[in-house]
C-alpha cells in the first residue's frame, strides 16, 4: 500500500512539474519588437530652458495660507517669452486662475483628440532639510550629469520636454492631423481640485473626449524590478485611490507630575500601532496581472515559472513584493500616518491628540470599505475616525493593455530607447488624470525618464541623458497625432 501511494504522489508530482514547465514555456511573449531611433543631441537652449523652469518656486504649501502667485504668473511669462511660436499658433486657456490649457488644431476635426498633461506645481523643501541639499534646490544646477533641483523628476520635465518638441515642430511648419491639447495644472500636489478638476468639468461640459491622454506616473528603470538586467518602461494604466483620515483622541489631561494609567497620547499611538501591524489584504489587480504576463517570459528561473503561474504561486509573488515599500504598494491598500500633533508645553499632559493617516487605495478597495475595516483593526470607540476635507478619491478603473493608449506609448518608448522591455503597471501615486475618466478610456500614466531620484526628497535630480530622451518621446509622440 505504501508504495503504491508513493508510487501515485510520484506520478501526480511528474505531472504537476510537466504543467508548470508547459504553461512556463508557452507563456506569450508581448513585448513588440521595434528599433529604437537615436534622439538628437541636447541642444545648450533646451538645458537652459529646463534650469531657469526649476528656479520658479511654483510651491504648493500644505498650508494654504502660504501660497504665492506670484511664481506662478512670472512661471507663466516665462513660457510664453521662451515658446512664442506655441503662443502663436496656439490657443491658450487659463483656467482656475493659474493652470493652463493649450489648444492645438488638428487638420482633421473628425478625430478625437490627443492630451498631454504635467504639472507647473512642486512641493516645499521641508524644513529643517534645507543644509541637507547638495546644491540649492531652486538653482537648476547641473552635476554629475544630472540636473538638479525641485520639480526636475515631479514633473518639469514632463512641462518643458511637452514645449520644447511643441516649439521645434512648429518651427519646421507641422501641424498635427487631429487636434492636441496640452494640460499645466498648477494645484496637482494639493489634489487639483482648482485645476485638473475644474479643466475636467470644463472639457465635459464641451463633450471633447479623447482617444488618448498621458499623464505623468511610471518610467524607464534598471533598479526597481528586481531579477531584471533590462531596462523596463513602467507604464501605468490605473492608479491606486486617496484618502486621508483624521484619528482624534480627546482625555482629560492635566499636570505631567501626577499622569494617569492612560493619557489621549497613548490610546492614539495604541491605535496606530494596530493599524500599521494589520495589512489589508493582498490582491492582484488587472494592471498588476498585465504586469506580470508582460515581464513573467524575460524571467529567469523560478521567477519566470512563478510568474507563468501566478495562480499558484501568488503566496509566494505576494511575499516577495513585501519586501520593498514600492512592491508592498503594487498588491495592497496601504496606511500611513504622515502628521501627529498634541500637547502645548513639556509638563502639560495633553487633552487632545489627534494623527493623520493617509490611505492609498488599491482599485476595488472602496473608501467606505476600507474606514470599516480600520474602525475594526483599532477597535476602540475612544478613536473618533473621520475624512479629511470629506474626500475620497476611489482606485481608477483600468486601460487596457490591448487599447490605443498603452499600444501608442509603448511602441514610442521602444522607438526611444535601446533594448527595453515594457509592461503595464498600476501607479501607487496620484496624478491630476484621474479626474479625467469621463474624458478618456485609455488614459496612461508615464514619464520619459530613467531611474529619477528624490521625489518629493532630497536632492531631487534627474539624468541629462533622461531630458533629452523626454523630449524625444514627446516629440515622436506629437508625429503620431494622426
């Protein structure tokens, strides 16, 4: 009996081995094959142009009371003096006080429009950090063979590279076969809620809806896949939703020489320990099974099995996205408290302290759903739970990996850089597009650079060689408007 079941889990096990190397090496290769072009040579005017954007501290403060116009409008005026032929011969629009809209005309008015988006605003240098920098964060310097400075990566290069190919194909007479609007938020980094949102309502009530929209997100990275020796685009087609909750405690407090067993300090940071030591739950979301059918082939083994069988071996996928921030983000809602504040003096036990949370929700992972499970991780009605500024922005739906959108810019990013790989990806961040799904079904989320560093950070920075290849992406992208 016994060899006869040893001999039967043998023969299960050849058979089960024989379906993962069969399902392994029959997984469809996506990748189009296409020869990449060799973008011009950065010209000395372009660079100049992209330093002097970085100097315009188009800051967005978390404290509104802080915002100033005033870079905003000299921002403005610098665009239209470098780029007078796109002031020219297109239309612009300012909307919402400081964001702008650009009109070009297409020769053919039957074909739906193309748009590109980006963003004039940055965040602040927070403080305390400022000696941290290398350089001055609002110099434009150039080092290392890096431009340098805030907004270079988030998002003026997007900006400038967008105006740059506009201004030179211009010049040479071109006019693009369908219609192309251009997008200049100026409040993306608070919400765009008198931007984006506003320029959303604005096209819908005109009915313009587009075949195309990008905006930035993903990028070309050599370090963020890991068991990868190609460069891989990373092109988003959704993104994860926003939400920011404000947990509030509220206890008498009272003189620091006589505490009690349990002060509002201390049922709040309770609460938020449970909460970061409970992850919701990981899924794998369709831009994020596209993600793994596209690089799952160009895998080596047992990556490319495990990626060949994601139904199987998704226990195993998911530990292994676990292990960095960025891949924990790719397959779960995530929480993270950003602002604490309490108390008023060092011997003044405090009566209120409240923590904020922000949420980055995973498309299917409701905002109302997700309060009720963090009402029920922290479990103590002494935590008031509420939305911050009462608003929740819901996980995107999906473009499909087989629509105009992703087929266009992955067939211009292979015709831009040599021997990379792409896949669809789901975009942990938020951008000013997603209010923009009424507009467009195929909306994609991409920025033509190449492993940027310091997001939102320290030395913020971005590589000449990724300038110029923006600019040339943009460029053939514009070619395609037909």
């Amino acid at each position: 009996m016994f060899k006869k079941t040893l001999s039967l889990l043998i023969i299960a096990l050849i058979v089960f081995s024989g379906y993962l190397a069969f399902r392994t090496m029959t997984a469809p290769d996506k990748q189009s094959k296409i020869n990449a072009l060799p973008a011009p040579a950065l010209s000395d005017s372009a660079l100049l142009h992209f330093q002097e954007a970085i100097r315009y501290k188009t800051i967005s403060f978390g404290d509104t009371s802080r915002w100033d116009s005033i870079p905003f409008i000299q921002f403005r005026q610098f665009l239209e003096k470098t780029y007078p032929l796109v002031h020219l011969q297109l239309s612009r629009e300012i909307v919402g006080g400081y964001s702008l809209v650009y009109e070009w005309k297409g020769k053919n008015p039957s074909l739906k429009p193309f748009i590109l988006m980006a963003h004039q605003d940055v965040v602040p240098i927070e403080e305390g950090t400022e000696k941290m920098w290398t350089v001055d964060p609002f110099a434009g310097t150039i080092k290392d063979d890096y431009i340098w400075g805030r907004g270079t990566t988030d998002d003026k290069i997007n900006l400038i590279s967008i105006m740059e190919s506009a201004e030179k194909l211009l010049r040479s007479g071109y006019q693009p076969e369908r219609t192309v609007y251009f997008i200049f938020g100026h409040d993306e980094e608070l919400s765009g809620q008198q931007g984006a949102v506003q320029i959303a309502a604005l096209f819908q009530t005109r009915n313009i809806k587009a075949d195309i929209i990008i905006d930035e997100g993903g990028f070309v990275t050599r370090e963020k896949v890991p068991g990868m020796s190609q460069p891989i685009a990373l092109i988003a087609t959704a993104e994860k939703g926003y939400m920011t909750l404000e947990l509030s405690v509220s206890k008498s407090g009272g003189h620091s020489s006589m505490p009690e067993a349990e002060t509002a300090l201390d049922i709040l940071t309770k609460a938020i320990v449970r909460l970061r030591s409970t992850p919701f739950e990981a899924r794998f979301v369709e831009a994020t099974k596209d993600f793994i059918s596209y690089l799952g082939p160009s895998m080596k083994f047992p990556n490319n099995m495990a990626m060949a069988n994601p139904d199987i071996f998704q226990s195993l996928i998911v530990k292994n996205y676990e292990k960095s921030g960025s891949g924990n983000a790719m397959i779960r809602t995530t929480a993270v408290p950003t602002i604490l504040h309490s108390g008023v003096k060092d011997n003044v036990i405090p009566t209120l302290a409240t923590a904020t949370v922000n949420f980055r929700l995973l498309p299917g992972d409701s905002g109302v759903f997700i309060i009720r499970k963090v009402k029920e991780i922290i479990n103590d009605p002494r935590v008031i739970i509420k939305v911050k500024n009462d608003r929740i922005i819901e996980g995107s739906p999906t473009a499909s990996a087989d629509g105009i959108g992703f087929k266009r810019v992955d067939s211009i990013i292979k015709s831009s850089y040599d021997s990379v790989l792409s896949t669809p990806f789901l975009l942990i961040g938020a951008t000013d597009s997603r209010y923009f799904y009424n507009i467009s079904d195929n909306i994609i989320k991409f920025s033509p650079m190449e492993d940027p560093i310091g997001f939102h950070g320290i030395d913020e920075r971005v590589s000449l060689k990724s300038f110029r290849h923006a600019m040339w992406f943009f460029e053939q992208f514009l070619l395609s408007a037909k």
